[in-house]
C-alpha cells in the first residue's frame, strides 16, 4: 500500500481521505494541528445547555450538487432546515436577504413583483455597466439607499475595508428576490446534519485505511516518509510565510446564555448599522428546532484582521493578496507529489459544498491517473 499523508481534518482532508481509503491501494495518515476534526465546522454540545454548538460560527449546509448531498447524506442524518435571516438596521428590522416583504416594508408600498421590479431598477445606478467591485455592484443593483441601509456598513464591519477593494462575488453570493422567499440560500437541497458536523466528518474518516493524529503540527519536512501528500491548510503557513502573510479576516464570539426558551427569535440576526459594533447573533438551538432546551446559548459575532495565533476564515483577496498567492503557488509548483486543496490551500471563499465537490474530483483523478505521481495537479482546476 502506498502512503499518503492528508494535513487537516476538515471537509477537504476527510472527503479526500475517504475517497482514496475505499481503493485498498493506500494507507492514510490524516493529520491535523487542532484538538478536534472537522475544521471550521466542527460543532459540540455545550455543556450548560446542551444546545449542539456551532464553534466557528453558523453553517448550513445548502448545494445544488445532486451528487455532494447524496455524498454527505450517506454518512449522516440530514434534517430539513431552511435559513431565515433578519437584518436590524437603522430603517428598522426586515426580512433579509432583500425580498417583497423587504422592499414593501422599506418604502411602505405593496408592490407586487413586477412592481418592486420596476421601482427597484429606478433605483440602480445606471452609469455602472460593469460593476468592478463589492459597492458599484451593490449600487448598479440596487442603489444608494438600499446599499447604505443593508449593505456598506456591514461589509466594513465584516471585511474591515472600503467596499470599493472588494470583488463584486462577494455581494452576488446573496440573492434579490422579487417574491416573498425569504431563504437565504437560493441552493436546491439545505439542511443540517442531526448530530452535527462532527459526527459527519467522524463518520467520513471512519475506515480501517485511515488513521487521523490529532494534537500535531506538521511540517513540511514529513513529506519524506510518504509518496503523496495533500495539503489543506494555508498556502502561506505551508511556506512558514517567507514571502509574507495572506489577508484573511477572523471572527470572534462572546457567548452567552439566555436562561429561558429564547433570546431572540431567530437563528440569526444581522447588525447591519455601524453604531452596533458587531455583525451579528446567533442563537444556536434554533439550528436544531428538532430538539428541546429549556436554556440557550447565544454568540455575539465580531470581526477582526487575522493576527498571528488566530484562525483564519475569509480569504480577503485584495490586491496585495492575490500578488502574494502568485508567488505562493510558483513556489508550490516545485513541490513535486503534493497536491494542494480547499479553502486555506487555495485561498478562495468556498463554501462546504464547493470543498466537497472539489475534494471528490481530486480524489477520482488520483485514482484514475497512470502518469507519474510527480506529475499530478499541485492546485485542482479553479473555476473563477
Ligand atoms: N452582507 C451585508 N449585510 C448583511 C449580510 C451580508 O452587507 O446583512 C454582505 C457582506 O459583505 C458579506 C456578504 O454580503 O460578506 C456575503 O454574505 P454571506 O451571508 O454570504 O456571508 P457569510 O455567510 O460567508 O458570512
């Protein structure tokens, strides 16, 4: 059997893993350099309350992808759930993501959809043909207004720069809807595993051909002892940073408990307005509506740059970032049988499903290739 060295136990690693294991042809070390696996995801049940945390914040599984939601339904027990947010802003409390309730409510109008269509193009910035950033994306789709309400104050305090230095993907990730769906995902399939994320990803690395090491931090160094090596965890941090340190903004929670039923109504609610330090509160019993609690646990959600000893979670890919990353990625093309993949590895903004999805390609071309290992992919195939 061949030996394959995976670092990090998130979505990425454990799908990879998972996928080469089935083969028989090799055996699979995953390592991983915090006390737990599952990455960012990783949820526990808080002792207090029993409530099943979400401990880097809130995720809810939601992909088009037929073939990534059967994949994560059959290692674990999905329950329907669908997100519904609701933004607290300077113009009062609304339905968010911006939808007919949302538009009705702002303008005190009772639009139907081709109504608040028509308004809502009125209020486009029309000299913006092809936004070229997070606020001319924002003000060609739906104007000062709306854009100053909802969105520029957030995004500072979320991102931590002028709107005008972010791409506008950011901002398309959420939906305009002209009806009264207020989903926040506009994915065919959501839901959230029953006994959390934990379980799935346990579940996934659960085969005789995979051992995990938890506690440890690798180096590059290990790469010797095996024949191929997946690397998950940030590009920069596999360098020891010699060329400097990738953007990424870290979150960072006060926790409390509520003791009664609930504490505010909803799984999540956004601060959109600076006057409110923080971006938002969640409240994570209500990700398990399936379960009783007498007590619940709330996360205030603030946003900071990374500094050293903090996790990072959003790539910010800002100029200087993405000059960074090209030098990164030269210098990984010398890295001969290393593959590099996921959210860190690549520096992109990927959701869980995309991971997967990417995670399951790899897997399958490693298993089909015939070519020289050194010849393998270093970065899979990026789309956009
Ligand atoms: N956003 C905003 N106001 C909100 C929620 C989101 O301006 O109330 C912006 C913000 O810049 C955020 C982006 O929209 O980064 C995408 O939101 P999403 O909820 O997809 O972010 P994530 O779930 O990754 O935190």
């Amino acid at each position: 059997m061949q030996k394959i060295l995976v670092v990090g136990a998130g979505f990425s690693g454990a799908v990879l893993a998972r996928q080469l294991a089935e083969s028989n042809r090799f055996e699979i070390l995953v390592v991983d350099e915090r006390n737990h696996i599952a990455g960012n995801c990783h949820t526990k049940r808080d002792a207090e309350t029993n409530v099943m945390e979400h401990m880097y914040g809130p995720h809810i599984f939601n992909t088009s992808n037929k073939k990534v939601w059967d994949y994560v339904n059959h290692f674990a027990e999905f329950m329907p759930y669908t997100n519904r947010v609701k933004a607290v802003t300077r113009a009062g409390v609304f339905s968010f993501p911006i939808n007919l309730l949302t538009i009705n409510q702002l303008f005190g109008k009772s639009f139907n959809p081709r109504e608040a269509e028509a308004f809502v193009s009125t209020l486009g910035d029309k000299s913006i043909t092809e936004p070229q950033n997070f606020e001319e994306q924002a003000l060609s789709m739906v104007g000062k207004e709306i854009y100053e309400i909802f969105f520029r104050d957030y995004t500072i305090k979320q991102w931590g720069c002028d709107p005008k230095e972010l791409p506008a993907s950011i901002l398309k990730r959420l939906p305009i809807r002209f009806t009264y769906d207020d989903n926040y995902y506009h994915n065919v399939y959501q839901g959230i595993p029953k006994n959390g994320y934990t379980e799935l990803v346990s579940n996934i690395l659960a085969h005789p051909n995979i051992s995990v090491k938890l506690n440890d931090c690798y180096t590059r160094e290990w790469n010797g002892n095996y024949d191929y090596v997946f690397y998950t965890g940030p590009i920069d941090a596999y360098f020891s940073y010699a060329r400097g340190r990738l953007g990424y903004r870290t979150i960072y929670f006060e926790r409390n408990v509520f003791n009664g039923e609930d504490y505010q109504g909803n799984p999540v609610i956004n601060y959109c307005d600076k006057v409110v330090p923080y971006t938002r509160v969640h409240e994570h019993k209500h990700f398990t509506p399936w379960e009783k609690h007498s007590k619940s646990l709330y996360l205030t959600e603030f946003s900071k740059e990374t500094e050293e000893n903090d996790i990072p979670f959003y790539p910010k890919a800002l100029a200087a970032d993405k000059a960074m990353l090209e030098v990164y990625k030269q210098m990984a093309e010398g890295e001969i049988k290393t593959t590099f993949l996921g959210r860190l590895a690549t520096y992109r903004y990927l959701d869980m499903h995309h991971v997967i999805d990417e995670a399951l390609t790899i897997a399958e071309q490693f298993l089909r290739n015939t070519a020289p290992l050194e010849a393998f992919m270093r970065f899979p195939i990026i789309n956009g």
